[in-house]
C-alpha cells in the first residue's frame, strides 16, 4: 500500500519522506504504549481479583453532611 500512496503522490519528496518516517515512529510509539497499558491493566485486575487492592467501607468512610 505504502508503495500505491507514493505513486499517487508523484514521486519521493523529501518532506513527504521525512514526515511517514515521523508517523511510522509515532505508531510505533503508541503500539507499544498500548502494550504497557494492557500489561498494566493485567495487572491490575489481576491483583483485584486476588484481593489485593486496597478497598473502602462506603458506610465507614462517608463524610458527616455539612449543615
């Protein structure tokens, strides 16, 4: 595909170049920040699910209603 947007740009201008070389880094970037999320968000639910988080007594915890 890469090579189909090239020939209907008409040729290999040097700006154009530079500027899919950014954008392939840049989606490089974000895949792999979507992996450290995902692996994070594993975690996470993981560590819930094992009781591990800490958790709230809504009734213990609620704040006296100010008058």
């Amino acid at each position: 595909m890469a090579k189909a947007l090239l020939g209907h740009i008409g040729g290999t201008d040097p700006r154009l170049l530079e500027e899919a070389r950014r954008l392939r880094m840049r989606v490089r970037d974000l895949e792999a920040q979507v992996v450290r999320l995902k692996d994070e968000n594993d975690t996470l639910a993981a560590a819930l699910h094992d009781g591990q988080l800490m958790t709230l007594d809504p009734e213990h915890d609620r704040e006296p209603a100010l008058t």
